[in-house]
C-alpha cells in the first residue's frame, strides 16, 4: 500500500504509523443468516363474481393455498409448510386472508412457489382455480374469483285447458335469471305434453315460460324461484292452453230461385279432437246463419245442415277445418234447399144434395194432436166421428169410430190435394141402396 506525504526541511523527524485496512464485505457475510431470518407478512384479498355477469357473490367458501417457509422455525431448520385458509365471502363477496406469514429465506430461495385459490362448490355454483404465484402477489392485492352458475333438469307440461288432454308439438321458450345473468332456451313439447329442459339455474329465477300452439291462445308462467317450481305448489308448472274459437258465417238460398231463405233451422256440428259439439243457429231476412267464439274452435272441423217447412233438408257437403272454413269465399260457405214439390191446386170435392145441412159441428177436444169431427144424421144418434190429426213425423193421420146403425154404412176416401190431407165420408143407405150422403173437410 502506498501513502504520500509533503517534506518539509525544517521538519527533520517524522514519525510513520501504518494502519490495517477494515473489510466490511465480511460483516456482511456474516449478518446474511441473520437477514434470512426476518419474518413479513402481507394482506390478500379475494373476490367471488358470477363469470357471466361479474356480480359479487357474497356467502362463497373460499380456500387459499400456498407454503410457508422459514429458515428456522419452532426449533427446526429449514421448514417447509403447507398452508390451508379457509374463509367465507362478506357481503361484497369479498374473502379476506390477511397476515400470510412468509419469510426473506422464502422470497429468496422459493420465490417460485405457487399459491392455489379456490371456492367450494354447493349447490349453486362452482369455481375456477387460480394459480398463481405467491411471492408475485403483494400486499393489498385483490384476486378476482369467476364462480359458475350450476344447472339442472326441470320439465312442465301443456294441456288443452277444456278437455284436460296433453298437446304435443307445443313450442315453449324460457328465460331464466341468476345473479343478473339471463339464459334462454327454448324445446318441443313431446306426445305426452311435456317439455324438459338441461340448462335450467338452480339457484336462479324463472323470469318468463310462454307455451304456444296453433289454434290455442298463449299461456306462460312469471317470477317463480327454481324452488317453488321443483315444489311445484299449486301444479305450477301445468300450463293450460285455451283453444282460439273463431267466427263463423254461412248462408243458405232456395235451389231453384238462388234467393236467400230466411228462418231456416240450420246445424252446426262441430268436431273438436273426436268431441262432437251441435250448436243450432236459424238464418236471418238475408238467409244468414252465424257462429260465435264460443261456437267454433280454431282447430276443429265443422259440417252445416239446415231446414224449413216446405224445402228438403240441405247441407254444405264435407267436413271443413274451422280456419279454411272461416277465410273461404262467400260462394263456398254457402248451400241451398230444394223446394218440395206440390200438385196443382185441386176443388171440394162435389156434394150430393141434401148434404150440407147434416154437417152438424167441429169440436177440438184433444190439445195433443187430434180433434174430430161429429157428423149427425137426421135426428139420430147414428153418425161417424173422423178423428184428424199427424204423427211424430208430421204425417197425416185418420181415425174413424163409427156410430152408424145397421141400417147405414160408411166409405171413407183420403186425397191429397195441395199441402192439405182431403177426407170424404159416403154414407149409404142400406134399406134402398139409393140414398147417399157425401161430406167432406180437410184434415189441418
């Protein structure tokens, strides 16, 4: 080592003192065991969301992971600990580890280490894992935790709400909600009515169910939880679809003139999934015959028939699905009635001379069908009662009891003339053969 000084003449002794140089980097080497020994610890923070929706999930069980080691601990030498937290989530879905106890010996000699971070799953939900490292986290660092929704099976059943009847082919859509998350499915109801869906929340809310079918009015179910519907209280998920009943309009005019006949007794028969359903309806000034909703379901299929004194009885011919029958033109919903036909009109048929003054009375004593006639000849008790009236059919029907003595007999003759049933009655003498009487009336 060298060391330079100024020499000065007047000074003629000079006293030199050497000095041993100190080497600190040996301090050093010595006080690193001591370094490794300090103990830290940090503050980590992790936060459960919904992976759809980034909504906090508050009440999660969350694990945290990592090892512990130190130079010397608890009378050992170079420790390596596993260490297992568990805690649960506030109600910012929020779980707090705080004072995880690391070392300088860790940082240095297991900074590579990693810290496992996970929820427990229950019956909503289930967890990602986060690895990461544990050294790379610093204190305050919040670790974001993505927890899924869980799903499950859950069905519901269509049926037509009048006949009870399962309806296949039912479309039905679902939204779901959980945690601010929506989900939407949608299925086909199958031979028996019902409809399963996979992707249901379990620990969700069923925001809207809609069930729709051709010729049926909508139905749908609304904010119910996945637990009142896996009660099912009050069979709520039974969705009874109402049939659409539609208008209907038909006309009926006379055969032969093409003019519209009014008062016409008109049948409308009805065909609802095997279900016959008569409605009767009578045609108006315009021979117009209506149906209402209540009449005339969407899906069903109809067949017309109508009446009236003096026509044949007419129909539309077939068998018509009530949505073709109500959009047909006019000319298809309509049918006409034959007029029946009549013979010319005919005269009284001639009486014999005397006869008119023998016709004594025409006395109604039955209100049901029939009444009759007393034709009394002479002053005597002897006579012929001609009981008029028709059957169940409408036909015209005779009676006769006959009072006529030995000495007389009758001969009844029935015609038809016009809409009317013309009797003659002959009475004959049988003391001269010669003596006759012919009377006759019309049966009503």
């Amino acid at each position: 080592m060298k060391k330079n000084f100024t020499f000065e003449k007047e000074q003629l002794n000079y006293e030199i003192q050497l000095r041993r140089k100190r080497r600190w980097w040996w301090l050093l080497l010595l006080l690193l065991p001591l370094l490794l020994l300090i103990r830290l610890n940090k503050d980590v923070y992790v936060k459960t969301v919904d992976a759809g929706s980034h909504t906090p999930i508050p009440g999660t069980a969350v694990t945290f992971q990592y090892n512990k080691r130190f130079l010397y601990d608890r009378g050992r030498f170079f420790t390596n600990e596993a260490v297992r937290l568990d805690k649960i989530a506030d109600s910012t879905g929020t779980a707090s580890f705080i004072h995880l106890q690391y070392s300088v010996y860790s940082l240095i000699f297991g900074g590579g280490s990693n810290a496992i971070v996970y929820a427990a799953s229950n019956k909503c939900y289930t967890s990602d894992t986060i690895i990461t490292r544990f050294h790379g986290l610093r204190d305050g660092d919040t670790l974001t935790l993505p927890m899924h929704a869980l799903f499950t099976e859950l069905d519901f059943k269509v049926i037509d709400k009048d006949d009870l009847q399962p309806l296949p082919d039912a479309s039905v859509r679902l939204i779901t909600e959980v945690s601010g998350m929506q989900y939407f499915d949608s299925a086909v109801t199958d031979p028996n009515g019902k409809v399963i869906f996979t992707h249901f929340p379990r620990c969700g809310r069923l925001v809207k169910l809609v069930a729709s079918l051709d010729g049926y009015y909508p139905d749908s179910i609304m904010n119910h939880t996945t637990e009142e519907l896996f009660n099912n209280v009050g069979n709520i998920r039974l969705l009874p679809l109402k049939p659409i009943k539609k208008p209907i309009e038909f006309f009926v005019v006379d055969c032969k003139t093409g003019a519209p006949v009014a008062g016409a007794s008109a049948t409308i028969n009805f065909d609802y999934n095997g279900r016959k359903i008569p409605v009767k309806r009578t045609t108006n000034l315009n021979g117009v015959g209506k149906g209402y909703y209540e009449d005339a379901y969407a899906i069903s299929k109809l067949h017309i028939s109508a009446s009236k004194p003096g026509y044949k009885d007419g129909e539309l011919a077939g068998w018509h699905p009530v949505p073709d029958f109500i959009n047909y033109p006019r000319e298809r919903r309509t049918f006409c009635l034959m007029p029946e036909e009549h013979p010319a009109p005919c005269t009284a048929p001639p009486h014999q001379a005397g006869s008119t003054d023998d016709v004594a009375s025409f006395d109604m004593k039955n209100p049901e069908l029939k009444f009759f006639i007393d034709y009394e000849m002479y002053t005597e008790p002897d006579g012929i009662v001609i009981y008029c009236g028709k059957d169940t059919t409408g036909a015209i029907l005779y009676e006769t009891s006959s009072r006529v003595s030995g000495q007389h007999r009758a001969d009844i003759d029935m015609k038809k003339c016009g809409g009317s049933t013309w009797i003659t009655v002959k009475i004959i003498s049988n003391k001269t053969f010669t003596d006759a009487w012919k009377y006759w009336f019309v049966c009503p």
